[in-house]
C-alpha cells in the first residue's frame, strides 16, 4: 500500500479561515439546505457493462478502497461491471486530474455504442476545499462533468460525501460537519443528473451504536485511522460500500465470504482479498445499517 500521504492541515485551515464562534449558529445541526431531498439521478440504458469512473484522493482509495471493493460486490452478485479509477494522494480534483491527464483523456475520449461510455461516475473533493473553497469545489466537478458528459451525456453523477477529520462526539465535528455536508448538496444541485452519497450519514448511525454495532475497539476507532486524516478503515468503507452498491443498483448486495480489504495501517501493509470476517469487526451490524439507507 502506497503510504506517502500529504497529510493537510485540515483542523488549523477551519479554526482560521472559518472564523471564531460566528460560524456557530450557522453550522450546529441540520441546516436548511440539507433538509431538501437531492433528486437521485437517472443512470442511461447501458448495453452491456455498467462502465464506474471513481475521481477522488485518499478518501477514496488508501487503508481500504472503494473501487476495489464496489467491483468485487459486483462480481459476487453477477453484475456486468468496470470500474476505472483516476487517482492521486492529498490533491483537490482540479490537480488528480493533471496528475493523471493522459488517462483522463484517454477515459473520456472513449465512446460506447450505447451513446455512454460512463453510466456513472463518483466524485470526491479534497477536504479543505470541499468545507472552504465552494466556488473551486463547483468548478472542480463541473469541469469533470463537462469532460465526461461529451461521449457520456446521461452520466448519473455522484459527489461523495465527506467527513471532517475530527472525532465524532467532539463539539468541531458537529460544528463542522453540516457545512462539509452543505457544500457537497449545493455541488450536486449545481451539476445535472448528480445525486449526494451522505456517507457520513452512515458513519454517524455506526457511531451512535445502531444494530448492536460498536465503533471503539480496545480503545480505538475502529471506523476510521485516528490521525489528522480520519481516513476510513475497513469497517466503514465495507458498510459505505454497500451504501454505494444499493444506490446504483437498487439492492442489497450478497456479501462474498472475502473482500479486499486493509491488512493494517503500517507501511508494509495493502489491501488484499480476506474473509470478511477477520477483515470487518461487525459485518452483520454493518450489513443492518447499511439497509437501513436503502
């Protein structure tokens, strides 16, 4: 497993440019903005596979990985799938894209006789930009969707919904996390066709002990690394996975006896197929809790 990770300096970022206890009364709760259903995008006829292109940094791929486990839930329930990927660590989706231009453009200058080379494609800002920088967070995944939509125009797309890295009982996360959740609705209300993965959501009802489920394991969160990222272990990509398979699919998966899943978070550690049992603290728990958002 790749671990050169640059780390941003998420905390500091928020506690400055946010600005003191004004922001408070803005952020505590639900706001308004996020009571409002988005519409759930419509995926195009595919003929053929269903062509995934995941945009997205570390949150997406790192201890565990979202791309590698939707494609294995998709071959375990007999689903005609590819998955692709543009990839790259601790960057905005602006420089993902530079980094991985020739593929980028080589993914969407592909056609398909269908009329849509992509049927659905999952986006996933950087954190500072995603709860600081509204305008570039728009014009980062509109410029995806522009690129996309020109061999791919009834692309269903999704922004994926972060997470603050700070632990979920702390007065920041609940200060933080509506406006993280905000921004990502706004996003998807600004784009055609996109819809809004609340993975936090799910986190949340993990946290709070829903179906028997317990998020501390000697001590530790075993939901997500407990460092200045907050990256997602095992345990919760298996559970947001799910999420993710039932929203494009419109069911619960099977889950297969192994997934690829993180054998730690060291650097002599990767991701590898294992029985889901050793890999996942609560698999049942989190298969309940993952039905629930279906």
């Amino acid at each position: 497993m790749k671990k050169v990770l640059l780390f941003s300096l998420f905390g500091a970022l928020v506690l400055t440019s946010c600005g003191d206890k004004n922001k408070k009364g803005e952020t505590e709760g639900t706001t308004e903005a996020t009571k409002e259903l988005v519409a759930k995008p419509t995926a195009p006829k595919a003929e053929g596979p269903i062509r995934i292109l995941f945009v997205g940094n570390s949150h997406t791929e790192y201890f565990a990985s979202f791309p590698k486990m939707l494609e294995a839930l998709a071959k375990e329930n007999n689903k005609q799938v590819e998955v692709k990927s543009l990839l790259e660590m601790g960057v905005s989706i602006d420089k993902i894209i530079a980094a991985n231009q020739k593929d980028a453009d080589k993914l969407f200058g592909q056609t398909d006789k269908d009329g849509n080379y992509f049927d659905y494609v999952i986006l996933q800002e950087a954190t500072p930009v995603a709860i600081q920088e509204l305008d570039k967070y728009k014009a980062n995944t509109k410029n995806v969707h522009d690129q996309v939509i020109k061999n791919s125009p009834g692309v269903a797309t999704y922004i994926y919904g972060l997470t603050v890295p700070f632990e979920y009982n702390e007065r920041d996360y609940k200060d933080y996390q509506p406006m993280l959740i905000d921004n990502g609705v706004a996003v998807a209300k600004a784009l055609p066709n996109t819809g809004f993965l609340n993975f936090s959501a799910v986190l949340g009802a993990a946290y709070e002990g829903k179906e028997g489920y317990t998020a501390i394991k000697d001590g530790k969160d075993v939901l997500r690394h407990t460092d200045s990222s907050r990256h997602m272990l095992n345990d919760a990509v298996f559970v947001n996975s799910i999420v993710l398979y039932q929203t494009l699919f419109g069911e619960t998966p099977k889950i297969p006896q192994q997934l690829p899943l993180s054998t730690g978070t060291g650097d002599d550690h990767d991701i590898k197929l294992m029985d889901v049992t050793k890999g996942v603290m609560n698999p049942e728990a989190l298969l309940k809790i993952a039905t629930s958002f279906k």
